[in-house]
C-alpha cells in the first residue's frame, strides 16, 4: 500500500508542471488551505479513517501568523463478546494551535514567536496535552530550490496521561523545517518539533511529498511520526499515520 502511495506521487510529479509555487504567500493577506482524506473498506475487513486539517497563514508588515486545525478518526467492525458486529472507534484524535510572530526589522527573516498548541487523543499515551512557548525563529539556508527553518526557545506543558495522572513542567521546544522545490509542480518537506522537558521528551515529525493537480489542488502522500519517551505500561512510545490527502488552497 505504501509502495502504491509513493509510486502514484511519483507519477503526478513527472507527469505535471506548472508555471507558479507551491507555497504562494501574499505580502500582506491570508494564505489557507484545506486538507482531507478518506479510506473505507469493506468485504473481510471493515472500516472508515478520515483525516483533515485547516491551515491559515496571515502576513502583515510587522506580524506572521499561523492558525492550524486538525482531526483524525477511524472506525472499525469488530466482532464482541456476544458474536455480534458492531462499530468501534479505534482512533480519535483533535489539534489545534495559534502561532504569533513578530518580524524582526533588522532581519529579513527572523521573527520573536509566541505560540500555544491543545491536542485531544481519545487513545493516545496522554489524552489531553497542551503547551505555550515563546522564542526566536529565523531562516538560517536559502536557495533557489531549498528553504530551512529553524526555532527554538522555553515554554510550558501540561497533559493528562491515559490512566488519569497529570503532568505540568517546562520545556525547551526547538523545530526545523526543510523544504526542497523538486520541480515547478512537486515539493518534499521534512518538519521536526521536539520538546524537551524534566521527565518527558514529546517530538513530532512529517514528511510529505506534495504534486500539483493545477492552480488551487495538490495531492499529498505523508508519513508522521508522535512520541513520547515516558508512557504508561500499557502505551507505545511511537505512533505513526501514513495518508495520501487531497489539499485545496484559497
């Protein structure tokens, strides 16, 4: 199945072109994006998975701000104790977070940030997880097809584990964000966060191919990755979502 993700990526990319960017930023208005996929099966396995996510990006002349959404559920047919078929969910989880970044005058891109971030997973090692931070963030490599990002500074968590026990603590946060233009329709993107705190070190990562479909759609194949060094007995410390998501920007 992945093989097929990644072949049928691969096809777009070489199979399209297209004359403007993949990230087209406004000087001073929104950038958004909607973003969403759908699996369902049936016959000897059945089952629905839905993930989506809403990016708003806001440019000013002094401020950068980003405002992201995201959700990802999945049910399953499974068979009870009674020998019945019912559905079950085996997966839900919601996010949400709000970055301000003020735009340093004396450096074309270096921003001071502050940012909060809420994630709700019905099913995950902490149920409830939540931080605010703040720190510096610049662009430290440019060229003509490669871009990096790179942020770091302190900042605060608090989450619920899945037994019910609360954590709280401060943390170092640091992200880097490549991306790397392929060709005038195709853009791979590599995106780390690792927070740092006392007892726990939580990290996320994605990488994503994106392809031009035309001037407003693109498809995306991605494979994330969430973990947590400190989990409970019962918990993985890693998991992970592979998806092929249509993404439509306006």
């Amino acid at each position: 199945m992945k093989s097929l993700l990644i072949v049928s990526a691969l096809a777009l990319t070489c199979g399209h072109a297209a004359a403007d960017t993949m990230d087209p930023v406004n000087a001073h208005g929104w950038n958004t994006s909607a973003e969403l996929g759908a699996i369902s099966t049936s016959g000897n396995t059945v089952g629905t998975s839905v993930t989506g996510k809403l990016d708003a990006k806001q440019e000013t002349s002094q401020w950068s701000n980003e405002y992201i959404l995201s959700g990802y559920f999945k049910d399953e047919e499974v068979t009870n104790d009674e020998g019945r078929k019912v559905h079950e969910r085996s997966a839900q989880r919601y996010a949400a977070s709000a970055k301000a970044g003020y735009k340093l005058l004396h450096d074309d891109h270096g921003k001071l940030f502050a940012l909060a971030t809420h994630v709700d997973d019905k099913f995950g090692a902490y149920t409830r997880y939540s931080t605010i931070g703040i720190g510096y963030g610049t662009q430290t490599y440019q060229s003509d097809t490669h871009t990096l990002d790179v942020e770091i500074g302190p900042g605060y968590f608090r989450g619920v584990r899945s037994e019910g026990t609360t954590d709280n603590g401060a943390t170092v946060r640091g992200a880097a964000l490549l991306k790397w233009k392929l060709s005038d329709s195709a853009q791979f993107s590599q995106n780390v966060i690792v927070e740092r705190g006392a007892d726990n070190v939580h990290s996320q990562a994605e990488t994503a191919l994106r392809t031009k479909i035309n001037s407003t759609m693109q498809m995306k194949a991605a494979f994330n990755i969430r973990s947590d060094s400190n989990v409970p007995a019962d918990k993985k410390n890693t998991d992970t979502q592979t998806s092929v998501t249509l993404v439509y920007s306006f």
